[in-house]
C-alpha cells in the first residue's frame, strides 16, 4: 500500500496510526502542501484525487480517499486488530467521536481555510490564531464532556483498546499544542492523548518521524 | 425514536431521508437554531449533545449524534433496505462521498462559522456569501470529477439504489441552491440530486416539509 501523505497533514497522521495499529506494510509518498503553490493541485495528483487534498491510499490498483473512509476500509479488510468495538451502539459512540473532530473542527482550520481568511479576507495573523484556537477550544471542550461523562470511556476514548477515535485525537491534539491553545480544561483527553502516544504506532506516525518532516 | 432537528439543518436533513428509506417510525422534536440566541445552546440539549449541534438521535434511551455515525448505526441496526454497500471497495467508495460533503463543504459554511466571520471579522454579507459559494462550488466541482469518471455511478451516487452519499448529496445541493450557487457545470451532481428528490423518502424530509419550517 502507498499513501499520500504530508507530514503535517492531521488527516493524513490518523491514516497512518492506523495503518500502524494494524501493522500494515505501507510506504508514503511525499506531497507538500505548501511548496510550488501545493503540490496536491498539481494534476497528476488531482487526476489520483480530485479534491486536491490528502491522504489517498492506493491498496491493489485502486487509490481511496477521506480519512475516515479509508480507515473504515482498513477496519474491514484487515480485522486485527479491530478499531471499532463490536456493538452497534460502541460503533456509533466511537464513530461520532471520530466524527465530532473531523467534521466539526479539523475543516475549519484547514490549510485552505486559513490561506482564504489571510488572503481573501485580510484576516491578520493575529485573527488567524484567534479563528484556530477558537474552534479547536470549543471543539475539544464539547469532546472532552462527551468522554467525560461516559462509562465507556476508559484507558482509550471507547474501551482498553485505540480505535478510530483515538486515531482522531492525537492528530488534533498534536494541533491544538502547536497553535498554543490551552488544554488545560481538559484532563481526560490529555490522559488518552499521552496514553496513546507512548505506543508505538502512534509515535512512529507523529509528523516529526516522517520522511518528509521539517524541523 | 426521536430526532432533534430544524428544518434547515442539512446535518438534520440527512438523517431524516435515512429514517425515511428505512421506513423507520420517528418523530421529530424541534431544536431553533436561531430563536432565543439558539435553542442548541440551552443547558436541556447541551445535557443531550455537549457540542451543541444538530441531529441528535434518541432511540431506546441513548442519544447518538454526528449526522453520519447515526445513518451508519440505522444501518447496522435495521438493515433492510442497505445504505451500504456490500463489498469494502464500494462502502468506501460510498462513505468518501458522504465526507467529502460532511467534512469538506459542509462543516466551513456552518452557522456557527458564517456567524464568526460576521461578529468576529466583520465580514459583509458580501464576502459571508462569497466565502459560502466558494467552498459549496470547489467541492461540489471535486465531487462532480469523482461521480462522472466512475464506472460505479449509476442512478444514483453510486449504483441504483440510494446510499449514505445521496443522503448527503441532496441536503447540499438544497444548500447550495438556496445560496444561488451555479451548478451548471455539475450535470451528473444535478441528475442524481433530481432523481432522489423524485423519491417520496427524500421529498418528505425536505426542509419545507417539516413542522418547524418556516415560509
């Protein structure tokens, strides 16, 4: 398998710690989302994935895109070991974890969003960091009621296990530490993000391990 | 069961099409995303959903939320008839085009972020618009490149039966007309968004034909 990927890609960071968890052989293809304007417009890029955003995995000839998609995807071709639990109710608590930092935080802090608040909205940096921290700290603060209050919520977000929704977490965690915003407020996902990084599929698919890392 | 919704929420709209192919016995309990500075905020529904959004999902005591782990868990919990489809390729497939909606058009033209750019950044309505077509018109183009190059693209999303993805498609399209949005170039995204509005399950989860609406 081959995934596109960018090292500072939080989309692209859950893929990999799945990958990982499963202990899948894959190997990554650099795509910068910056240099030459971003190289995820380029169209030999475009023509693997029309949205022009990564990660795409190409497993067997065919090439899947959203991370979420492709982690689900993993899940069911690669049952060991498993990233969602077994009941339909742990599926969609874990799901909607998932899903409550992959649609309602990480789009809008997206590197496209932030470029057209800069460039079309003359958003200062200064605004700019404010508009990130702003959904980041509202976001988390909602999830980290949600694990909170919850039984299942235990060593990892749903159980004594990582699924999808711990390969959501770290990446945006790993985030919300580099813009600076305060998580201070919320214990328990600072608990499962560290329980989670001290695991080795998780700290061999943190953006500073890869290939392409800038430091 | 019980559907927190309002009538314009394309998160909401989404689910109430699944319930309404599966044939499911629902009502709905409206939550005004406007009125009273948003009844999403008032401490009785935050107590059901800490991040203060809709649909929530009531069913035998739980509350589920995030529009697409709810169609998932309707799915696996009444299966007849599939929003899925049966082989991994296809379900990813399926489940790419439902994100690509709920992750990357959908969630930057939210309410709660066309409010911030207004009370934060001082956009103009103007610009609030602009900024609205913009990412409705560039995903919607990416979407219509991966529907119309794909042997799997049928009468609908993807073979000829509704899926997770038309769940999703015809909720943003509702969006993106509303928005004076121009789907010219999008022929295969406007076929099939008509085709499912011809189906009586689609057509009475429309936002104008739900109890809240307002004329």
């Amino acid at each position: 398998m081959r995934l596109y990927t960018y090292f500072r890609s939080s989309a692209a960071y859950r893929v990999r710690i799945a990958l990982n968890l499963k202990g899948l052989d894959w190997s990554p293809v650099a795509v910068h989302l910056v240099r030459s304007g971003g190289e995820q417009h380029l169209p030999d890029y475009r023509a693997l994935n029309p949205a022009g955003l990564v990660p795409a995995l190409e497993d067997g000839g065919h090439v899947l895109t959203q991370s979420l998609a492709i982690m689900e995807y993993l899940d069911e071709t690669h049952p060991a070991p498993p990233l969602l639990p077994a009941d339909a109710l742990g599926r969609a608590r874990v799901r909607a974890i998932a899903q409550s930092i992959a649609c309602d935080i990480h789009p809008i802090n997206n590197l496209r969003v932030l470029q057209y608040l800069t460039r079309e909205l003359g958003a200062s940096d200064e605004q700019k960091n404010a508009w990130y921290r702003h959904w980041v700290t509202q976001g988390l603060a909602a999830l980290e009621q949600m694990l909170a209050g919850h039984p299942d919520t235990a060593s990892f977000c749903h159980g004594d296990t990582p699924t999808l929704a711990d390969c959501c977490l770290v990446p945006q965690v790993f985030n919300a530490r580099r813009f600076g915003c305060d998580l201070g407020a919320m214990p328990v996902i600072q608990r499962i993000a560290e329980r989670c990084e001290a695991l080795e599929a998780f700290r061999l698919a943190a953006p500073q391990q890869q290939a392409d890392a800038e430091h």
